[in-house]
C-alpha cells in the first residue's frame, strides 16, 4: 500500500545517533517512547513499569533523576531491563554524572542550564566515556528569561534559538550525539516551533506535545501536532505525554505511526461505526477482539464491518475481513477473497484463531 504515491512521506534528511542500541535519525524505524511516574527509588515499581512498556513495545523509556539517590539507583534498573534508559536530568550537572555512570544510555539535559563552562565539560566528558547520547528538551514552559523578555511570549522564534543555543554548547564541546524537542502544550506553538528548528539543523528531532492532557483529549490533541509533522517528513522519534498509564502512550504512538503507514506493530483493526444494517454487535465485537489481540506484535490487518455496503471493499484491502450478513451467516475474507461463513457464536473465538495462525505464518516466512 505504500508504493501508491499518495501515500508515500519523504522523511526530512537527519544524521543519526544511537539511544543504546537503538538508532534514531537517519533511515531508522521512527521510535516510540514513553516515561516511568514510579518514583525512581522504588526499583521494584519503575522496573515493573518498565517491562510493562517493554511489552506494550515502547523503544526507549526515560526515568526521572531528580537527586542523588534516584540517578544512583538506576544502575539496579539499568541491569533488569532491556530497553534503554533515558535520565531526565534538570538542573544539576552531577546527576547527569551519575545517570551516566549508572548505566543511562542518554541523558535528558539542556546544558546552558547546568552553570558554568566547566560543568558542562564534565557533563560531556562523562557523556562520552560511557556512551551516552543527549537530548536538548526546549519546553515552551520553562523558557530562557532573557529570550522571554525580548520576544514578549513563548514563541516558535524563541523556543528555536533556545534549542540552537543548547546546542552550540555542545558542539563547542566536541560533542555531536544528540537530538532535540521543542515542545508546546499548544499544538500551533509546538508544530510551528519544530518546522522552524526542522529547517535549521539536521538533528534529529524528538516530537512531542508536552502536557497533552488527559487520555482522550491528549491523544488527540498529540495525534494532529505530531502526525501534522510526521506527514511533513518530519520527526524521528515520538512520546505521547498522557494524565494516564504510561502504557497508553506507547499504544497511541504506535496508532499515529501505523495511521500514516510510518511503522506497524500489532492488529490494525479497520471497523465500522455500526448502525442500523449491521448483523452483528460491531462495536461490542471491536472491543473484544482489541482485548482478545492485544498481545500480538507482528503487523496484520483485520476489517470489521457490520454489514455488505462497504465490508467486501474493505476485506479486499486486509490480511482477513468479517462482514455481516443475514440470518447469523457472516462472511470471512482471506487475503482479500470470500473464504467461508461463520455465525454469531462462534464468531470472535474464529476470527482469534484465524488471527493467531496468520501471525505464526508471517513469523515462520521471515
């Protein structure tokens, strides 16, 4: 489906840089990330939390370090789980030191905000010694003073040179392996501020809407400003910042990607809002199967249409399909083809199973 032209995203150009083992910039896969709100020093807890998004499919998770004792337990946390961690390092040029030694694979700092130039040579140092990358995070809330009081408000001009700033910084070290964010709670804000900075550098870029809001409301609030720029070809990385399971946030990253054929991971359910012609509970069935097929990873589309106006359309187009039919008899699509029927009760166990045996064909293919 991605070679029709109407579909295809030129990706902005990026170098690349590595998170751990995980390549972000370039060619790469688009990451997806989310963030521990255990507090770090309970180890059980963040490393359980951890394993949740490992298993929901999260990349890259980041844990805050706001003190000495929580950047030094992530060296316990680093050891128990496999994604690579990120240290959300503020104001203090020590912890980053410390995230660093205890086994952080990036550190999430701005370092004209650490104090002096020696500082941020040790930062560096530390970076560098142990195989750190950076992420500059300019944050439409928390603004330079100065550049605050020469453009009057949170701008994308003032958010874009607080990013090139932080970097220069950087680059004066010697120092190249980083990404930036410039992230808004306001979608204009955000999209225009990351255009800007797209233009300016070959960074890649982490994308964002910082304080989304709640599940609904900040899913979508976070689909029209990073899909607006994914579309654009720009992004390289993603975080949905949710008031909810961190593990939403990873699921609503992974729904922007596959609703822009950038990345697939899981069941791709194409369903039907239902209405009166459906001749079976679509939304109920929906649900089930979501439940039922959560556990999956491997790519396969699933159409779910309550009745025959646009079910054998839809069916044509994904790996199986139900449509609705009369008297109980709903028909199964394979591979785009009707293939038999199947009635109500046995309906959602059949279209599981037949789920389960297209994953184990795709994974026996590879």
């Amino acid at each position: 489906m991605s070679a029709r032209p109407y579909r295809v995203i030129q990706r902005r150009p990026s170098r690349q840089i590595h998170v751990g083992p995980v390549a972000v910039g370039g060619n790469a896969p688009i990451t997806v990330q989310s963030m521990t709100n255990t507090l770090t020093t309970d180890v059980a807890a963040t490393v359980a939390q951890i394993h949740a998004l490992e298993e929901a499919g999260a990349d890259i998770v980041r844990v805050s370090c706001p003190d000495q004792e929580s950047a030094l337990a992530l060296k316990d946390i680093v050891r128990q789980v496999s994604v690579p961690i990120v240290a959300d390092i503020h104001f203090h040029y020590r912890r980053a030191i410390e995230a660093a030694e205890s086994g952080a694979a990036c550190l999430r700092i701005n370092p004209g905000n650490i104090g002096s130039d020696d500082r941020v040579r040790e930062v560096v140092r530390a970076a560098k010694d142990h195989g750190c990358s950076m992420r500059i995070g300019v944050n439409a809330g928390s603004l330079e003073k100065e550049l605050l009081e020469r453009y009057g408000e949170p701008c994308p001009e003032a958010m874009v040179e607080s990013a090139l700033r932080h970097a220069r910084i950087l680059e004066d070290n010697d120092f190249f392996n980083f990404k930036i964010s410039v992230k808004a709670s306001d979608v204009f804000l955000a999209v225009a501020a990351y255009q800007g900075l797209a233009e300016a550098c070959d960074y890649p870029l982490h994308l964002g809407i910082t304080e989304a809001g709640g599940l609904r409301g900040g899913t979508v609030k976070s689909a029209i400003g990073i899909g607006s720029l994914l579309w654009a070809g720009i992004g390289d990385t993603i975080r949905v910042s949710l008031s909810a399971d961190p593990v939403e946030e990873v699921k609503a990253g992974f729904e922007i990607l596959k609703a822009l054929d950038l990345r697939h991971r899981g069941v791709r359910i194409v369903s039907c809002p239902s209405c009166a012609r459906q001749g079976f509970d679509v939304v109920k069935t929906v649900e089930t199967l979501e439940r039922r097929l959560a556990h999956i990873a491997t790519p396969v589309t699933l159409s779910i249409i309550g009745c025959v106006v646009n079910g054998p359309g839809e069916a044509r187009e994904t790996d199986l399909g139900l449509t609705g039919g009369g008297g109980g008899a709903h028909m199964v699509y394979v591979a785009g083809q009707p293939d038999h029927k199947i009635d109500n009760d046995a309906m959602v166990e059949h279209i599981v199973t037949l789920v389960e045996h297209k994953v184990a064909e795709i994974e026996a293919g590879r």
